[in-house]
C-alpha cells in the first residue's frame, strides 16, 4: 500500500495492528529533532502515512466484521485490534498531536495551509484524557455489540427466513394485508431486541457523559443549554464553523416549512388510497396502486445500471465509477475489493462507504434488496467514492477526509444531480416508472430531513439529560414524533411507536453524528437548484471543484468553493421547500 509523496518511513510490511511495531515509530517521531519549516513540513507527512497505515488496518477489520458479523475469527480480529492499538496509542497520538501544536508556536509555517490543520491539533490535546482511553475501548465492544444484535435480525415470512432489509420490498405490495402482516414480522422481531437495545444504549450514555466531564466539559445552563457530552461531542467532531444554537434554528425552520409540505403530501396519499387513516404500512406502497418498481435486480444488475447513469450525467463520473467495480459484472453476488453490496444473513443492516486511508481507495458496503432506496444508496455511497477518489493526491491524511457536513454534500448532490439521468438507455427506468421514481426521491428528501430534526433534537435532549429513565426516554420521542413525524395512525402500536429511534443506528455508534445529513442535504438541494438555473455542466464543475480539495479548508469555505451558500435555517430551508414543491408539481403523479 502507498499514499502520495510516501518517503518509506512507514515499513512497507508493517502490521498495524501489531502495537509492538507501532511503538518505535511514534517514538522515532516525538524524538526527531525539528526545527525547520521544511523539517516540519516532512515530520507532518511521515506522521501522516503513520496514521494512514494504523487507519487503514483499522477500516480492513471494520469492513471484514461488518460484512459478516457471525465469524468467530473476523470478530475475534477486529475485539483483539480494538482492545490491543487505539488504547495504547492514543497517549502517542496526544503527544503528537501536543508536539505538533509547539512546533507550530515555535516555526513559521504557511497559515492558509496549515490553519485547519492547527486547529484540528489544539482540539485534540483540549480533549485528551488518559482516563478516557479505557472508556472508548467499552464503547467500541457496545457498538460490535450492538451490530451483533442487529445482524442476527432476521424473520420467516412467507416460509423463507429473510434479512430486515429485504422485509423492505414487501411494503411497496399493492394488498394491504401483505404490507401489514410484512411490517407487523419487522416491528415484531425489532421489539424482541428492545431491551437489549436500551441496555446497550443506557451504557453508551453513561460512558461518553462520563468521557465529558473527566474532559472538564459541564451542561451549559439555561433553557437553551447544552449537555455536557454535546459540547464535548461538538469539539471532538470539529464542528468549529457552528454551534448547538444553529442546530435549534434548524428544528425551527424544518417544523415551519417542511414538515407542513409533508403533511400535505401525507394527506394526499391517504385520499389517493382511498383509506380513512394511513397507517405505518401505507408509506412506501404506490398511492394509484400500480405495482411496485423494482429498478434492479441482485447487485451484479445495480452496478450496470449505475454505470449507465454515471455515463449519461458526466463521463468523468462514470469512469471513477468503474474502477470500483473491477470486473464485478461477471459475478453473481458483487464483492470486489471496493464493493459489498447485496443482503445476507450475518451482514450488517445499512450501508456507507469506508475510505482507506493508506491506499487511497474507498469501500463501499450496503445491502441491496431490489428497491429504490438501494439505487439511492448506491448512487449515494459511490459519491463519497468520488470525492475520495477526487482528493487523493492530497498528501496529508487530515486533509484527505474532509468535514462530514460537506462528504455528505458529495453523496447527496450525487442524488439530485443523476436525476435527470435515471432513464438513461440501461438506466434504472422509463416512462411511467421514472416519473415515480422522481416524485420518490424528492419526497424522501423531505422525509429525511424532518427524521434528521427528529434524530438530532432527539439526542441532545439525551444527552442533557443523561439520568433520564427510558420511560422519560420514550415520552420526549412521541413528543418529537407528534411534532415532525408523519400524519400517519398509530392506533395499538404505541410499543412500537415508543422505540421507533431504535431503528436509527448512528444513535449508538455515531452519536450526534446525524444533524450533518440535514446540513448537507440542503447543500446538495441548493446544488441541483444551480443545475436548473444554469445547467449540468455547471452545477457538476462545481461540484468537482470542491471535492478536490478535500479537507483543506474550512467547512464554510468549502461550501463557498461549491457555490453553495452555509446556511441551514429558515432562509434556506424556505427556499428548497418552496423549489421542492413545484417540482413536485410538475411530475405526473
């Protein structure tokens, strides 16, 4: 494995997840005499390929487990790793991390360049506490816990055992009776693991309040205060360029302008179906009762199809695409070095794309099942391969991974921008099935950022109040659904109702994490906005332009290089609602 500008200080046969090996070279680094702009210069990349080499093992174990949560060895590999390198390396990394912020007081160095880079290692030694170290370890076990329970979630339908995700095509069915008895098999196999799930969750909280306070952080007071973890949280994720309150004003402006337009939709889809009340089964089937789309079918089928789309939108796009797929349409089940798409008992439910950090190359994962939220996952993660695949020649690893407000930027305007391709010859659809599709999408991307507010004001409330019973834990959730939920009956299925945050997995293994989706959702919107205004070729440029900078800008600046306005309250938020809408419009229904 290589990374760019790589000076052969990190042993080409280094076992990263070896601390014994690791050791002598953090040393080597914290000895090294520095005193140089150009000596800084090389001390940084070398530090870079270091931490690029440990990240990289680290995402080839999360990858293996995730794709088969049932091997005893995968998972023996990944609980060995986890307990054995992040501990020990992290006071290593604190006293880099502490080096680093000396040696930038003592040597002028560029600011434009290395400012983000400053910044990143003041917060680091900020957070650092060597009582901490124990408590990642635990919460690292409670996530492989949790993605265990998850993974084992299968129900028998129909006299075939199948994955919850798979479970997904049957509420897009015509009869009624078959979407409820499927979405009656989910709730109930989920409700099985309740508890499990709130126990996992109740020690997640406990563990990261008390890496807050050892930290020194405290709940802000005031009816507007923030959790002790929350502040904690918004350090540690670099949120620099905005704060808890800009959260709030999102909420605000999504209650305000979103979630009416959805309810409106929601009240139209219950006319169309001829119901007195929609129930949680009667959102993803088709209101005029036309069969559902299947836009694919296995992965093999959904990486031709994306090509295509990739081809008709911009050629550029569809030749990154291919070197992810290596081959892969002459398999059966697609699983390349860069791709793991199709659904099985033992994976993990969801999907992402995992960058390497050492080679260079992203990895995407999801559980295809034939639906149009997989084609939306695909098109989705393969835009976060793009801007992996754009910023690669960046040589320092920080400034490859950029802030995740704006690699989501890359994914979602991914979305918007093939729209207009979907029925591209080999495409996904035609005719009627596109027009579908498009009223789809854009409906989901309202869906999605009433659930963000949801998710988000969700977790802040948790983490202000981390003695809460689950009792008060289910009470606050209803009243968040009563406010951006759907207009849908939920009569004799409070239990259900109650738990339904369950089912979001970023709230155990990336707490606080979500509200990032919401930000670059509005991004993306604003982006497919510029195509309509002033065409393809310019909302693509920019898009390009911005990625290949990766994460050597701040997060404002790196919307600004996109043409994209940072900002996610009511101006915004009014603005693609009120676009949103008359596009709506416009579709045939």
């Amino acid at each position: 494995m290589s990374t760019p500008n790589k000076s052969g200080f990190v042993p080409a046969d280094l076992d990263a997840a070896q601390f014994e090996q690791l050791e002598p070279l953090y040393n080597a680094l914290l000895e090294r005499e520095v005193s140089t702009p150009a000596e800084l210069e090389r001390w940084l990349l070398d530090q870079s390929d270091l931490v690029s080499a440990v990240g990289e093992k680290r995402a080839r174990l999360y990858i293996a487990q995730s794709c088969n949560t049932e091997d005893k060895a995968i998972n023996a590999a990944w609980e060995s790793f986890i307990e054995n390198v992040p501990p020990k390396i992290k006071p290593l990394e604190f006293a880099l991390a502490k080096r680093t912020v000396e040696l930038f007081e003592k040597i002028p160095m560029d600011e434009e360049r290395y400012r983000v880079l400053r910044r990143r290692r003041e917060a680091e030694v900020r957070l650092f506490r060597e009582e901490n170290i124990p408590l990642s370890t635990q919460l690292e076990k409670l996530s492989q816990k949790h993605g265990q329970i998850c993974g084992a979630q299968t129900v028998q339908f129909r006299g075939e055992e199948q994955t919850l995700p798979q479970m997904a095509r049957y509420l897009e069915e015509t009869d009624r009776a078959t979407r409820e008895e499927a979405w009656r098999a989910v709730a109930g196999r989920r409700l099985e693991d309740r508890e499990a799930f709130d126990s996992v969750f109740n020690e997640m909280i406990d563990l990261r309040d008390q890496m807050a306070r050892n930290a020194g952080f405290e709940k802000t007071e005031g009816a507007a205060g923030a959790g002790a973890y929350v502040n904690y949280l918004f350090l540690e994720m670099e949120r620099f360029d905005y704060t808890p309150e800009h959260c709030k004003a999102y909420w605000t402006a999504i209650e305000n302008h979103i979630v009416p337009l959805i309810r409106r939709l929601d009240e139209e889809r219950r006319v169309a179906l001829g119901v007195d009340t929609l129930r949680p089964w009667d959102l993803g089937v088709d209101p005029k009762g036309r069969d559902p789309i299947r836009p694919f079918d296995g992965g093999r089928d959904l990486v031709r199809k994306t090509h295509a789309v990739f081809s008709k939108t911009d050629p550029r796009l569809a030749e990154m695409f291919a070197t992810l797929t290596n081959g892969a349409e002459a398999d059966e089940k697609v699983v390349t070095e860069s791709l793991d798409l199709d659904s099985r008992r033992g994976k993990r439910p969801g999907g992402y794309q995992y960058p390497l950090p050492a080679s260079r190359k992203p990895f995407i994962f999801m559980n295809a099942a034939g639906l149009q939220r997989d084609v939306m996952t695909m098109i989705h993660e393969a835009g976060h391969a793009f801007h992996s695949i754009l910023a690669k020649d960046e040589p320092l690893v920080d400034y490859w991974d950029a802030p995740i407000e704006y690699c989501e930027v890359a994914s979602m305007a991914m979305e918007h921008l093939t729209m207009a391709h979907w029925d591209a010859p080999g495409g996904f659809y035609a005719g009627e099935d596109y027009d579908r599709a498009r009223r789809e999408h854009l409906e989901s991307a309202l869906t999605v950022l009433a659930w963000i507010a949801t998710i988000d004001r969700f977790q802040h409330w948790v983490y202000a109040n981390p003695g809460h019973t689950i009792a008060e834990r289910e009470a606050f959730w209803l009243e968040l659904d009563a406010t951006y939920g759907r207009a849908v009956d939920w009569s004799g299925l409070d239990d259900v109702r109650r738990s339904a945050w369950q089912r979001q997995t970023h709230v155990y293994n990336h707490p606080l994490y979500y509200i990032e989706y919401g930000i670059a959702q509005l991004g993306a919107l604003q982006l497919w906005l510029r195509s309509r205004s002033e065409g393809e070729a310019a909302a693509i440029g920019a898009y390009m332009n911005g990625l290949t900078i990766g994460g050597a800008r701040p997060l404002p600046e790196l919307f600004e290089a996109t043409g994209l306005g940072f900002d996610f309250g009511e101006g915004t938020v009014s603005r693609v609602a009120e676009a949103v809408e008359q596009e709506l419009t416009a579709i045939p229904v």
